[in-house]
C-alpha cells in the first residue's frame, strides 16, 4: 500500500507543476526566469512515479498453476531479500503530499494589500538603477515611476507629466483623504517570498467609487502635493477605469 501510495503521490504531484506552468498559475508563484524549474521538477517527478510504478508491476507475483502454487510463493522469499527497496517511510510521504495538498485545495492567486506589512506600501525605492530616465514617460510602469522619483533632485521635476499607470487600489491609515488612494504593483526579484509592493499616488473625485484591491488604469498628470508631510507626486487623474488583472501581476526589476 505504501509503495501504490508513494508512486500516486509522485505521479499527481509532477503532474500538478506541470498544469501551473501551463495554465499560467505559476507567475503567482515565482518570476518569468524560473518558470523552467516547475517543468523540469514536474517531468523528474512523474519519471520518479513511472519507475515506481513499473517496480510495483514487475514485484506483482504470477497467478500459478493450482499445483505449484506453495512453491512459486515460497520461492521469491529468498530471491534478493537483501536489496529489496524500502518504501519511504510515512513521514516523508506526508511531507511530500503537503505541496500538492495545498495546491488543490486552496485557490491560486497573486499577492494582494493583504500581503503588506503595517508601515504600508513605500514610495520610493532603496537605489534608484543608472538611467532610470531612460524610458520614456508614456512607457513606464510603477516601478520605473518609483524609480524616476527615486532618481530626482526635487518633486517638482514631475509637475505637468502625463502617465498612464495599472495596479491594484491600495489605501492605508496615511490616507487622511477621501479623493486620493494609490496604485500599487508586487515586484518580484525571484518568488512571493521576496516580493515587495511599490505605489504611484492617485487624486480623484472619484476616488471613493474604487475598492480595496480592484484593478484599475489610470490616465492623468503629475502636481505635487502633501502626502504624510512629504512633497510627492501625485497623478491628478484625468480617468480612471476598471480593469483586468493582468496574466502577469507582478512586476520584475
């Protein structure tokens, strides 16, 4: 039974990787330049349940013959006793079980605001990166805009620029105004564990209409304003819609 057991085991949870890589599930996981190591575990794995299962149906005893029956039972006893390969021991198969365990019974999803710690998302990053100017306004993301203000001597270098920007709304207790709320991206350097929430401040009247965590794009321009006794640039938003989580939530520095 223990044997059956591990191969099933094997078998469902090689499979499993496999259908996160292709259903796209994976990119909740880890970033897109380890997407080849649920493949390679997922194949190993099912390989690893194949050889058991091969083992189980190569031990499997013959039907004999009514009259030889004591003999050919008797007889494989002794034949290798010494080799036989241990089954792994119920302890290990609970371990091996919980990873797939988890991954079917509980929904696959991104990080949400839920994920960020009590002093709330950050505006700036630790070191902006050389050339952080060097995309173009109307092509960059949060993380470049994170990285833009990072990089400048005065917020007012922001003032009249046109952005366009898509994440998810974030408000904490910093948000003292009913018009503003933030829209934040994860970025992932290698997996969920070292992912870390960034965020571009929004202004709008109609800033109360959008919940907690829906996804949202926002076209407007940048004015400065006072936000926890901070200058910063905030995008004065000129529309806001509703929109869909992208394939690929996060975003990769």
């Amino acid at each position: 039974m223990r044997k059956g057991l591990e191969a099933a085991i094997l078998l469902l949870l090689g499979i499993y990787l496999l259908e996160t890589r292709l259903t796209g599930e994976i990119a909740y996981y880890i970033a897109a330049q380890f997407y080849w190591l649920p493949v390679v575990a997922g194949v190993m794995l099912i390989l690893l349940g194949g050889v058991r299962v091969s083992g189980l149906l190569r031990d499997a005893p013959p039907a004999p013959p009514e009259s030889t029956t004591r003999v050919l039972i008797t007889a494989p006893a002794a034949h290798g006793k010494g080799n036989e390969r241990k089954p792994i021991s119920w302890g290990v198969l609970a371990l091996i079980a919980t990873p797939l365990a988890l991954g079917t019974l509980v929904p696959a999803k991104p990080l949400t605001s839920a994920a960020i710690g009590g002093s709330g998302i950050t505006l700036s990053i630790s070191a902006a990166p050389a050339g952080a100017y060097s995309i173009a306004p109307e092509s960059r993301n949060i993380l470049d805009w994170v990285r833009a203000f990072t990089a400048a001597e005065t917020p007012e270098e922001f003032n009249g620029q046109t952005a366009e920007v898509i994440g998810f709304v974030y408000r904490d207790i910093r948000f003292t105004r009913e018009d503003q709320f933030m829209v934040a991206r994860f970025v992932m350097q290698c997996c969920t564990a070292d992912a870390q929430a960034f965020g571009v401040l929004i202004e709008s009247p109609a800033a109360p209409d959008f919940p907690q965590d829906s996804w949202v794009r926002v076209r407007g321009k940048f004015a400065v304003r006072p936000f926890d006794n901070t200058p910063t640039p905030v995008l004065i938003a000129d529309s806001i819609e509703p929109t869909a989580m992208p394939d690929r939530p996060y975003l990769y520095p």
